[in-house]
C-alpha cells in the first residue's frame, strides 16, 4: 500500500510533542500509535493489534544488532559501570587526571581524545567516556550539554571513520550483500569509501575550533555555558531514568586505586576484538572479569556485587525503553514506506552530479526523523546502489552518502540511541542535550553537503 504524504505523519507528531513536552517516551509512544491508527485505516486492521504486534515483533527479534541484542549490551554497560562506581576506580580515575588537567578547555579536549580513543563501538564510547569525563568537567564548571555534544559526536561519527568498528563492518557486510564488494570484501570496500563519508569527519574535526574559541560557541550551548558559569548549574533538566545508579562504596575500609577502573575498560577493549568487534562478548567478558577481580580482592562480597549487576542493568531500563519505542517507529515507518516514498519523490532531480548530495540531505531527514541509522543503511544502500549505476556515478562515493546520512541522524534525532546513551552517560536530560547541540551537528551537516556537491562534480 502506498501511504505517500501520509507517511511523514509520525515522525512529525513525534517531533513536535517530544520538543513541546521535553521528554521522549510519551511523543514516540504517540507518534507510534498515530502511524498505526493511520495503517488500520487503509488495511481496516485493529490499530491496538497491530501496534502490540509490532512491539512484540521489535523485543523479540534475536538477530545481531536486534532488539534483544541491544537490550543486553546497553544493560551489561549498565552493569559494568556500577560495578566501577561502586568500586571507588571511576572517582580515583577522575582525580588522577584533575591533577594533569589545568583549564576547563583542558577538559574538555581530555573528553575529544577519549572518545577519539574509543572507537571499537559507538555505545562503548558513549557510556564510557561520559562516565569517565563527568567529574573532571564538573570541576572546571562544563555545563553538562557541552559534554554531551562532545561525547555524542565523538561516538558514531567516529566509528565510520576508523578502519574497524561495528559501523564498518555492518556496512561492509551490506556492501556485499549489494554486490559492491565481493564476499568477504566488505570491509576492505569500506576502508575505499572512508574518505567519502564527510559528514563523520567533519562533525568530528570541528569540536577542537569550538573549544580553542576558534569558532564561538552559541545558541543553547552558550547559555548552558553562562549558567554554569553564574549559577554553577551544570544541569538545566531533570535526568529521566527509571532507577538512579548505587554510587555508594563497595567496600569503604578499601582504598580506592585506578586499576579498579582501567583494568575493566582494558578487558572490555580487549575481549570486544578478540571476539571480531562483538560489543556483547565484550561486555559480558568484562562484566564477568570484573565480578571475579573486584570479589577476589575482597573489593565486595557476592550479595553485594550481584546487587550491583542488576542495579546498574536496572538504571540503563528507560534509556532502553526509548530505544524500544523507536525501534517500533522505524517499523511504522516501513510498513508506510517512508525511505521509499522520499527517494521517490527527489527522483525528478536527481543527476549524476548532485546524486550525492541529494542521497546525503534526502536519507538525513529520515534518518532524524526516525531515530534509525543501521535500519536506514540495511533499507537504503540496495536501492542507491543500481541508482548509482544507473546514472553512472560513483557508487562508493553514493555509499559514502548514505553512511553519513545515518550518522548525522545519529547526532540530530532527539530519540537516537547514540543521544540517549550519551544523556545517560553524562547525566544530562536527553532533550538538553539533543537541542543544544542540534545547531553544531547542522553545521556539520552544511559542510558536508557542500563537499558533497564538489565531489559531485569531481569524482562522481
């Protein structure tokens, strides 16, 4: 069925309540429920069926990367972060680098390199450089949304610029599913298109300019910076989680040491690529080492440390109810054809020459609009891949597009997963965060699109 205009509807009701309301469950829930009232119009199905259809289909998917898959690497984060509050590591890691970090613009380039640093996966990076960098921040009086902005675009971004993460080789996986790359090719085609996803390393490589005052802050992110400076606010929401993370001592007679946070991080790093970049070996190896080293050290006992565990998976339950719902968003927007009917529509403009820009700003709307990156590249390359053929022009530089488009979606959607993480991380509301650094990540955005009309005329 074709649902044309009519497909924009629940993106649009979710945008527009999630900025009235400041929150994000209620709009997605919404925005869901309006595009299945919309479906059982043209199919005269029952709305309420079809939606507990859909959430029920979203959970239980067990594929790599579905629901079920998400809902046990961002828990186990969530684990393994108590567990390294609790231990004492997390505050000593802090005051060990408050001693080598003299300026607030220290900082913040401290939270850059930490998350250039962290590049293996995008939920890595922002649960743990937030974590990391949240005191050391505080101490120069960074408004959290800053912090935010940074951590946010140092974690997606970044993974789709490096030759390895999960990014790439999703994306290399894709590509020879679409017969760009041969089998078992995947990757090494990515690491050809690299230079070609514009919107990462621009979004990345500008931070610096706004931190070195090169480019002026401003915006929200200006008057976030004023009232932490005037008030010492570093906050200007509400944190919405379903359970606050213990950050009582395990064990208060111990001494805290930084080995009791590194050594789990280096675990984590380490068992994620021995396990071929899989973010949930990694997690569960960590959590698993951590558990034993923090009890054989008598850092907490097993009630204590079990506790922990289920607190710290506890306290990731409302990020990942939201991430649910936009995960039953996508699938409306699916089943009306979103992504299709957007393609279709910029079709008469389309050229070989401004194929790349109009794949880039075409697929960024859907992805801001539905919150889905790896969702958009699984729909969107297979159907820009023959376009690009067709029209004669670069095929890897199209894919490039693409990849960018989802990251930028990344950054810009109020309810993707990297900025619901990133809140969690770094404590900021979502919202505060989302809309503070929406200005920066269209920056970026802009620049892109203009690279992308010169490799338009250049390379296409």
């Amino acid at each position: 069925m074709d649902y044309g205009a009519l497909a924009l509807i629940p993106p649009f009701v979710v945008i527009v309540l999630a900025i009235i309301m400041r929150t994000s469950f209620e709009p997605l829930l919404i925005g869901c429920l309006t595009g299945f009232v919309i479906i059982s119009f043209h199919d005269r199905s029952n709305f309420f069926t079809d939606f507990v259809n859909s959430l029920t289909n979203v959970i239980g998917d067990p594929s790599p990367s579905g629901a079920v898959w998400v809902i046990l690497v961002c828990g186990l984060y969530g684990s393994l972060i108590g567990l390294m509050v609790r231990s004492g590591g997390t505050m000593k890691f802090g005051e060990w680098a408050l001693k080598r970090i003299k300026t607030k613009r220290g900082a913040l380039m401290g939270a850059w390199v930490l998350g250039i640093g962290i590049f293996l996966d995008d939920y890595l990076s922002a649960l743990t450089v937030g974590l990391s960098m949240r005191k050391i921040t505080d101490a120069f009086k960074v408004p959290r949304e800053m912090l935010a902005y940074i951590v946010n675009t140092t974690s997606a971004p970044l993974s789709v610029i490096v030759p390895i993460s999960t990014w790439t080789i999703y994306v290399g996986s894709i590509l020879e599913k679409s017969q760009v790359a041969p089998v078992h090719g995947g990757l090494i085609a990515y690491w050809k298109m690299i230079p070609f996803v514009c919107y990462g390393y621009i979004s990345v490589l500008i931070i610096p300019l706004f931190i070195y005052g090169i480019l002026p802050w401003f915006g929200k992110m200006k008057k976030a910076e004023q009232r932490a400076e005037t008030t010492g606010k570093l906050t200007a929401g509400r944190l919405a989680m379903s359970a606050s993370l213990d950050v009582s001592s395990l064990n208060p007679a111990k001494k805290p040491k930084i080995i009791y946070f590194l050594l789990p991080i280096l675990v984590l790093l380490a068992a994620t690529l021995y396990f071929d970049i899989d973010a949930l070996k990694g997690v569960m190896i960590a959590v698993a080492f951590t558990f034993l080293f923090y009890l054989l050290i008598r850092l907490g006992t097993f009630t204590q440390l079990s506790e922990t565990v289920f607190g710290g998976f506890n306290s990731m339950v409302y990020a990942l109810a939201i991430l649910m719902m936009s995960y039953v968003l996508k699938d409306v927007n699916d089943k009306m054809g979103l992504t299709q009917y957007v393609l279709h529509a910029v079709g008469p403009y389309i050229n070989k020459q401004f194929l790349p820009l109009i794949v880039f700003a075409s697929l960024s709307l859907i992805a801001v609009t539905t919150g889905s990156s790896w969702g958009l590249y699984a729909v969107a390359i297979p159907l820009i891949v023959p376009l690009a053929q067709h029209l004669h022009s670069n095929v890897l530089l199209n894919c490039g597009a693409v990849v960018s488009a989802g990251v930028f979606g990344a950054n810009a959607c109020l309810y993707s997963d990297s900025t619901v993480l990133t809140a969690q991380s770094t404590e900021c509301n979502n919202l505060d965060n989302g809309l503070s650094q929406l200005p920066y990540a269209f920056i970026a955005f802009s620049l892109s699109c203009m690279v992308y009309v010169i490799f338009g005329y250049t390379i296409a």
